[in-house]
C-alpha cells in the first residue's frame, strides 16, 4: 500500500513538472510566433521598399537615356556661306567691337551674310535655332511646325575670358514664337531700330558665322559661350 502511494506521488510530481515544462514550451512558441510575425512584416515592408527602389531606379535609367539622345542628337552647326561682302572677316573671330564699329553706317559696313542649310528644320533644344546670320544681326527660327516658343525660357549671358561678367540679361516677358516663326536679333548699331515694349539688350557675338542656341546660352562651334557684342532685340 506504502508502495502504491509512494509511486503515485512520484507520477504526480512528474506530471506537475510536465505541465510546467509545457506551459514553457507554450509561452516559448507565443515568443516565437512573434518573432515570426515581425520578421514576415519587416520582409514585407523591405519588398515594399525593394519594388519602389526597383520602379525608381528604371525611372532614373529611363530619364539617364532620354537625357542621352538629347546630348547626341545631331543638333545643327550653321555652315557659313559668305555672299556679297566687300572686305574678308573670319567668321569665327568673336574679338570685341571698338565704339567706331557701333556707330559706322550701316553702307559701310562689312556684308558677310551667313544662312542656314536645310539641316535647320530638326529639332534643337526647345526648337529654337538660329536661321541667319549677319553682323549686323541675327535671326532666330522656332523649328516646331506645332509648338510655340516662348522666350522667356531662355537667358543669355555675357562672358570674358572665360569669366561671366556682366549679369544675364533676358527677353522682355511674354514673347511668344509661332511655329515656323521669326525673331530678329539687331546689333546696337547707328541704325538699329527700337521697338517701344519689345526692345531689349542681348549679348551675342559679333559675327554669326557659327554657333548654337541651348537652354541658357548661345554657343559656338566648339560648345563654347560666346558673348561679347551687344545687341537690342525685337520683332521683325
């Protein structure tokens, strides 16, 4: 009987010990759920931030080619074609004008004349190109046979030996180019004229034997600024 009883107590302390263990076990496996559960919701939010870095990144590769073929489109360089001039200028000297060359008359001055080839009916950097040249002045030409071209977006600054030295100077607000229109470019000779409310000050280079028109700037054959002639600008 003595045996029966001492067995029982053993089986019982055996099972309370079980029970213990388990309910270890238990709170364990809560601990381990929850462990589970926020490592599935931080793989979630990492997938989450992979797919948007993903998307980001083919958008930024897809902006990196756009901007690309932009920078190798074969934009147009004007190709000189010198007609009726009397004395010989290299069109590619951008050497500042003396105050006599401001104020000569205008039949007396040089007539290198320099206009576009066909090549400027593709597209430039906001459609905008230079058509003719003169030293007298240039003309610029939007390209789009459907867009306008406002010339508020465009700036033109003045450097010198390699250093901008006068502040840029932009187009008086609110002129608009048709498609396939003009805009004259005059130099601020004795006999440019002066349209009230469109006129205003441009610096370019003296002879437009070459160059072309960017967001900011006009540039020469060799993507280099050019600017030392000042110009008044207006409607033809």
């Amino acid at each position: 009987m003595l045996n029966l009883k001492s067995e029982n107590d053993q089986l019982m302390m055996e099972n309370t010990q079980l029970r213990s263990k388990l309910a270890l076990s238990n709170q364990d496996l809560k601990i381990m759920n929850l462990k589970i559960a926020r490592i599935q919701e931080n793989r979630d939010q990492l997938e989450t931030q992979l797919s948007l870095t993903k998307l980001e990144n083919e958008q930024l590769k897809e902006r990196i080619f756009e901007l690309k073929q932009r920078s190798e489109v074969d934009t147009p360089i004007l190709r000189q074609r010198r007609v009726h001039f009397k004395e010989e200028e290299s069109s590619s000297s951008f050497e500042k004008p003396t105050k006599s060359e401001f104020s000569t008359n205008i039949n007396e001055e040089q007539e290198s004349f320099f206009e576009s080839g066909t090549d400027f009916d593709s597209k430039w950097h906001k459609n905008l190109s230079i058509s003719k040249s003169h030293p007298n002045y240039i003309v610029l030409k939007n390209n789009s046979i459907n867009q306008s071209q406002c010339l508020d977006d465009f700036l033109f600054f003045r450097t010198v030996d390699g250093s901008m030295t006068v502040t840029g100077v932009p187009f008086p607000l609110g002129i608009v180019m048709p498609p396939l229109s003009t805009f004259t470019i005059h130099s601020n000779h004795q006999n440019a004229k002066e349209v009230q409310s469109e006129s205003c000050i441009l610096f370019g280079y003296k002879t437009f034997g070459a160059g072309k028109v960017t967001e900011n700037l006009i540039m020469d054959e060799n993507g280099k600024e050019t600017a030392n002639y000042i110009f008044c600008a207006f409607r033809e």
